[in-house]
C-alpha cells in the first residue's frame, strides 16, 4: 500500500525482534526509531503494532535530530508515548492513526486514504462524529480551539511527571480500549485532574473506548466515569470521534491546532506535514 503511494518503504533493521513482551530489547528499538529519526531520506515514519515498552524507550529520542528534520511519525496505543515526549520536545508531524500491519479486517479503503492525505498533503483534516458512537451522549457545549495533545488514555496519564507536555490551552484527546475495569479509566482521570493538569484546558475530544463502553459495574457506567471527571471541568466535549483503538481509525495529526465545534459535530485540525 505504502509503495502504491509512490514511497519507497524501508524496515527497521530489528523489526522482527521479539524478546518477550518486546518487540526487540530497548537498544534495538530504541536504535531502529533514532536510525529513522536522524536519516535524511527517511520522511516519514510508520508504527507496525502497538509499541508496548514505549515508555521505555521514550526518554531516550534523539530529539535534536527530529527537531531538525520533523518528519510523519504514525501509530496510535503505547506510540502515544513516543508522540507526546517528542510534542514536549517541541517535534512536529505525529499523527495518531492506524498500524502498517494492515489488515482489511480492520481498515478499509477510506481509512487508507485518511491515512495518505494525512502525510502527504498539507490540508486540514475534518473528522466528524458518528452520533451512534459510544462516547458522542458525552458531547456538550459549543466551540473551543487549542493545540491537539493526547491519545491513549492510559498512557497519557502514566506520562505524566516526565513525558507529557503542558495541557494548558489544548484540546486533549482521549480514547482507550480494554483493561482491568471502569477503575482503570477512573485512575487515569483522577491523576490528570488531581496533579491539576486540566485546570487550563480549552476543550475535550472523545474516541472510541472499547470494551469498556459494554462494561458496567455495580451499575455505573463507562459515561457515568468519563462524566464525573469531564463535565466539572466546564468546556466543550465532543464525541463520537472515531479515533483509537477501532476499526477504520482516523488518522488526526497531533501537536497543531485543532477545533471541536460540537453543534456541527466537527473536529478540524491543521495538516501534520507542509
């Protein structure tokens, strides 16, 4: 598909690595993603899966090198890592969208041409809510506009304290898939807003949740967490974003500006690339 785009596509020398969990020990991913990152002739930069041990690797980006010559980099899940400590450093071009192991199971057409026009032509990206999604009960309120930051809920409140860039006046996105129950989503939500990170925000953009968006506990519901913690914050939400862990995932450049405008159910956010 890549190549179809008229890109000649390179592997990561220890793509197919695997040491446990990992796909590859740190060193080798870690060297494999800075390769990328300091080569002149490679522009653009695409996730294969889910980048579980981000977090370990994150730190440790030649972010000299990706300041000097930003570049694409797509994924989505524990790539939200990567995206927001190279966003903290001040790196263009991430963009949370679908894995290259392609799968017609999980993309289609239109999610591959999301894709393309998202890292090959400088045009702003509308991505629309779907009011029979999930989390779009949730959308309220008006207009808002900020930088876009976010992604994988839970990564992005376990980056906090060293690898997620100031929230103030931004438009945070979330979505998340599975885990241990409401409370996992309940933890991440509380951590945000207890270290008072969310005291500035502009507004909220929601995707797709998962598995969590069937489970109930004690009668409480994936809306009733999100609501507890979102709504007091007082600025508009949007949902229904299909964005994250679902099929046909949009592909939404991060770290430009971006607006929610919730009566016309739009989310709009400058190109990634120029």
């Amino acid at each position: 598909m890549l190549s179809s785009w008229g890109l000649q596509v390179e592997l990561g020398r220890h793509v197919f690595d695997s040491v446990g969990y990992l796909a590859g020990s740190d060193q080798v991913r870690l060297a494999d993603l800075n390769e990328a990152l300091r080569d002149p002739g490679v522009r653009g930069v695409f996730a294969t899966t889910g980048g579980k041990g981000a977090y370990r690797i994150a730190p440790h980006l030649d972010f000299e090198a990706a300041r000097a010559d930003p570049k694409p980099f797509v994924g989505f899940s524990d790539i939200t890592y990567l995206h927001l400590a190279l966003h903290r450093a001040d790196v263009a071009g991430c963009i949370s969208g679908p894995f290259v192991n392609w799968s017609d199971e999980y993309y289609d057409a239109d999610c591959a041409e999301g894709l393309r026009r998202s890292v090959m032509e400088p045009d702003p990206v509308v991505i629309s809510s779907r009011v029979t999604d999930y989390t779009a009960q949730l959308s309220a309120g008006g207009t808002a506009t900020g930088v876009l930051v976010g992604g994988h809920l839970d990564s992005v409140s376990r980056a906090v304290g060293w690898a997620l860039p100031t929230l103030d006046n931004a438009i945070l996105l979330l979505e998340e898939y599975h885990g241990t129950g409401l409370g996992q989503v309940d933890r991440c939500l509380a951590q945000l807003v207890h270290a008072g990170l969310l005291k500035n925000l502009r507004g909220i953009a929601l995707g797709t949740f998962g598995e969590f968006e069937t489970t109930s506990a004690s009668g409480t519901t994936l809306a009733d967490v999100l609501n507890d913690w979102l709504a007091p914050l007082g600025v508009p939400i949007l949902g229904g974003l299909p964005i994250g862990h679902g099929f046909n995932p949009a592909s939404v450049p991060l770290g430009t500006t971006a607006t929610i405008d919730v009566p016309a159910g739009t989310l709009t956010v400058s190109p990634g690339v120029h």
